[in-house]
C-alpha cells in the first residue's frame, strides 16, 4: 500500500528517529546505576481525578495482546492504577498475542475497543494512513515534555500527527546462562568468527549451541534483522523495509550466506518449535545461547519460575567493522485509539495518564525485562537485565523495529514465509530464486 507521504519523507524522518531513540532509555532514572483466549477485569464505577487534575470518569474497553502470565500482570496493574488516576472505568479484552497481531486489520474496520496495544513506528503509520487511528495530538499537548524527540517521531503518523503513546521498549540480543560459561569456560564472543568457534565448542560439548523456534514464524525475522544490520548497516536495512532497496540486491544475498553458515549450530526441526519452548532449552541449560528479545526470554524465565540471576545477555558480534555492533531491534510497545472508538474522551484521558512516568514505573514494577522510555521515570525495581537492557541501548548509532513493525504487513508475511523454506532448505541454489520471488511481491505489495 502506498504511504501518504513521500517515501523519501518518510525514510528521513525516521532514520532521525531511530538514530535518537536509545538515548531515551539512557535517561531513565535507575537508583545505584544507571494477548483466541479472552478474559475480561473491570474495575468498579466512579468518580474520580483525571491526569491533569480535573474531575473525570466514564467507562472504555481496553483491546489486549498482554497475554502471557507475566505481561498481562503488569497491564493490570496499569489498568489499576489508570482507574484510580482518571476515574474512567475500564474493562480489559485479552486475546493471544498472535491471534491479536494476525486479525488487527479486521479488528479496527469492525468494532474495535476504545483502546489497544499495538507497536510504534512503521506499523503503527500502516494503520493511521488508512484512517484506521485516531489522533492524539492533545494528549501530547499535555505529556510531550515526558519523552524525548526521538520517543516522539515514533509515535507519529507519516501526516505528522501522533497516533500513539509508548509503554515500554525492550532490546533483541544473545541471552546465556552465566553458570554454562562459567563451568566450561566460554567467553562473550565479540566478532563473527568468535561466535562460529564458540558454536562449534558448544556443539562439541553436546549442547545446543542456538536454541531457535520459527513455528509462529515472525522470531525468525529478528535473525534476519540482526544480520543484515551487522552486514549492511542501519540505512539499507530501513531501505530494504521500505521497498527502496530491491530484494535482488547483493546485500540480501549476503544475509542469507551469512545465515547459512550459522544455521548448523541453530536448534533443528523451527518450524515445529514455538519459542517458549525454545526458551525452555535455554532454560534446561541444553542449550549455550538464544537470539531473541529481552521481553521473551527473561519474561518466560520469570514465568516458569527461574531466577534470573543466572541469565545474562550480549550484544550480537560483529560481522562488517564498518557498522560493530551500533544497531540492533529494540521495539517499543504502547497504545492507540482506534477511529471507531465509541468513548474517545475517556479513552484520551486513560492515554494522558499512561504517558507519564509514573504509570510507566507502575508497569514496570511487575515487568522485570522491558525499561521504560519516560525520561526521568522513576523504576526503583530495575533487575540485573533491565539494567543491562538500559546500558546496552545508550550509546546505539540507530534501532530498528523489528522486520514485521518496520514494513508493510504483507511484505512481513512474505519475508516470514520465505525465512521459513530458507531454514527448510539453506542451499544456497535456493537463495538466489527466493530474492527474486521475494522482490516480485514486493514490487506489487507497495
């Protein structure tokens, strides 16, 4: 589908954002450091304060993907704490992640909640270029001294409006158990070739070296991200999101190369695997590594009841010297009004309250794997990962969205769908017929 803007409007106004966005989560305050299963919970009808003082209430429906025990937690406690500042009475719709992500275009054509959670950036522009979104430019009037510029361009549509207010963010990276390097004396690897002789060892010593699952297929695609944001750069990766760069390109075969030599040491059989349970692998200590983001892997620590203490994380190695390790995925999660919301007002005076930095810490407080992106916020209970996650993300040269939040929705199916035959079948006869199928729907997708 074609953007209401230019492509090259676009592109700019968000490499600036990107560029900017780690820096976000440097200023969070850390004292001595740096969702088809539905549920519903209302809270009881009232009076009360609104964020910015005034007298308010009314009653919203609250759209939610927070499906895991642990997120759907700490969205709770945000729900909770919203009712108390606003007086709005809120009832919360929880659906399963995948089943949310998969039906949202339907979802907001037909009867959608007052509000949602979706993703910032590129996927959340699809959407309000279609007149799907409403605006919230005037609770940003009031909450826009709470986030930072680059926090800011991520929140507004490609018309320059705002259409969403931000929760959380989170970095993609290589998680270990400290106690598996310790016992066998692995070291972080900080270049390519260290990481393949630290998968071979692994392989050697009868471990997993890569635990990895593909069955809902969109965890494959931060795989591909990091590489070709290791391989090209921050630049022509948002290009290739955009359809400014050809799928044909020599870049993208490069990826998969690069790919294809990794794949031996990634946990087999993917596509029947979904990754919790690749996680659990981590967990058992049957594996030495994965590759995925902080709101997985540490959030299905804490749901399965591990400590985490043990588990530790770095940043993928270095491939091409010219880009290090300077760009990574760290998404950012938060909230949209749908345009056929049927209490805009109230659901307005819910959004000025999750965007202040209290409601953040609110969140956080049960979230022990995401940071906050208010700047300033107060979150006395960082642990070891979200100090880490923080530490990790201030000094980025540029952060990407992840490639199904960073593209058109179909170009993210039909990368998806590729990924997975590529995992299938990594001959590399195979790579060259793929670019081109992919590049062919790209050409009519956008």
């Amino acid at each position: 589908m074609k953007r209401t803007s230019s492509s090259e409007d676009l592109q700019f106004n968000r490499r600036a954002a990107l560029k900017g966005l780690a820096a976000a989560a440097g200023l969070v305050t850390i004292p001595g450091a740096l969702a088809a299963c539905s549920s519903s919970t209302s809270s009881p009808s009232g009076g009360g304060t609104s964020a910015s003082g005034g007298t308010s209430g009314g009653t919203i429906s609250f759209g939610s993907n927070y499906s895991d025990p642990a997120p759907k937690q700490a969205f709770a406690a945000l729900v909770s704490n919203a009712k108390k500042a606003t007086g709005v009475n809120i009832s919360v719709n929880t659906v399963d992640h995948n089943t949310f992500q998969d039906d949202i275009t339907s979802y907001l054509q037909g009867t959608p909640n007052d509000l949602a959670t979706w993703f910032a950036g590129y996927r959340m522009q699809y959407f309000a270029a279609q007149g799907l979104l409403e605006p919230v430019d005037d609770v940003w009037d009031k909450i826009g001294a709470n986030f930072s510029d680059a926090v800011k361009a991520l929140c507004k549509g490609a018309d320059g409006k705002y259409y969403f207010v931000p929760i959380y963010n989170y970095p993609w990276v290589v998680f270990y158990n400290k106690s598996t390097f310790t016992q066998k004396g692995y070291t972080v690897p900080a270049t390519w070739d260290d990481l393949i002789t630290l998968a071979k060892k692994m392989k050697s010593d009868g471990l997993v070296p890569f635990a990895f699952a593909d069955k809902d297929q969109w965890p494959a695609l931060g795989m591909f991200d990091i590489l070709n944001l290791r391989v090209n750069g921050f630049d022509y990766h948002i290009k290739l999101m955009h359809n400014q760069a050809s799928y044909t390109d020599s870049q993208v075969t490069d990826v998969f190369n690069q790919w294809g030599e990794l794949l031996p040491y990634m946990q087999s059989g993917a596509a029947g695997r979904i990754w919790e349970d690749a996680a659990k692998t981590l967990e058992a200590k049957q594996a030495g590594m994965m590759f995925q983001g902080t709101n997985q892997v540490a959030a299905q620590y804490v749901t399965d009841g591990k400590k985490l203490d043990d588990l530790a994380f770095f940043p993928f190695p270095t491939i091409n010297p010219s880009f290090g390790q300077d760009y990574i995925d760290a998404p950012m999660d938060g909230f949209i009004l749908p345009a056929k919301a049927k209490n805009k007002d109230a659901a307005k005076q819910v959004l000025q309250y999750i965007g202040t930095g209290a409601a953040e810490a609110s969140y956080l407080k049960y979230d022990q794997w995401d940071v906050a992106v208010a700047t300033g916020a107060q979150v006395p209970t960082y642990n070891s990962i979200q100090t880490a996650s923080v530490q990790a993300m201030a000094n980025l040269k540029g952060v990407a969205q992840f490639g199904d939040r960073d593209t058109a929705p179909p170009m993210a199916t039909a990368l998806e769908t590729a990924i997975l035959k590529f995992i299938a079948n990594p001959a590399a006869s195979g790579i060259k017929p793929m670019q081109s199928s992919l590049a062919s729907q790209a050409k009519s997708i956008f």
